[in-house]
C-alpha cells in the first residue's frame, strides 16, 4: 500500500499523481506499486512539489509495518527514535 499527501503543489503534479494513484480526497493519493515505481513516483514529486509540501508512506516490513519520507517547505520533519518513525515539529518562524 502506498499513500501520497499534497498540500499546495502545482497542479502538474497533482495531474501526474492522478493517473497514476487514485485519488480518494482533494491532495491524497492510494495505490499499490513495486519499490521501483514508487521510488520513481517519489522522484518526480519531489522535483515537482515547488513551494508545496508532500508526505509519502508505504507498508513495509518493519517494527511499525510503515515507513515515510517527507519534501517540501513544512514543519514537519521525519526522525527515528530506537528505530521507530516519528514526527518531529519544527519551531514556528517569526
């Protein structure tokens, strides 16, 4: 299983994730690929995601049965904690 969030990302991009993913609700994506495609998918996102912000998660094999990766301007930033993926939140600019 894979997921795909956007927030503010060109609409390129969000037509470029529509035809592949389906689209569940406005800026999140579902589907099912191999590592490759997904890695691929990701690729073009992070390249294309502008002043947006994007998070994707997968299944895996792993003490959480998840993974995730973020990209873009956000606050949120991705850390391992004993090997557990969390969020952590960055300060709010003034």
């Amino acid at each position: 299983m894979l997921v795909i969030v956007t927030e503010n990302v060109p609409h390129r991009l969000r037509g470029f994730l529509s035809r592949l993913l389906l689209e569940i609700r406005a800026g999140v994506y579902v589907g099912d690929f191999s590592v490759k495609v997904r890695d691929e998918v990701w690729e073009v996102v992070r390249k294309e995601v502008d002043e947006g912000n994007a998070v994707i998660a997968w299944s895996t094999n792993n003490e959480a049965g998840y993974a995730f990766d973020t990209c873009g301007k956000n606050r949120r930033i991705p850390v391992s904690v004993d090997g557990y993926p969390l969020i952590s939140f960055l300060p709010e600019a003034e």
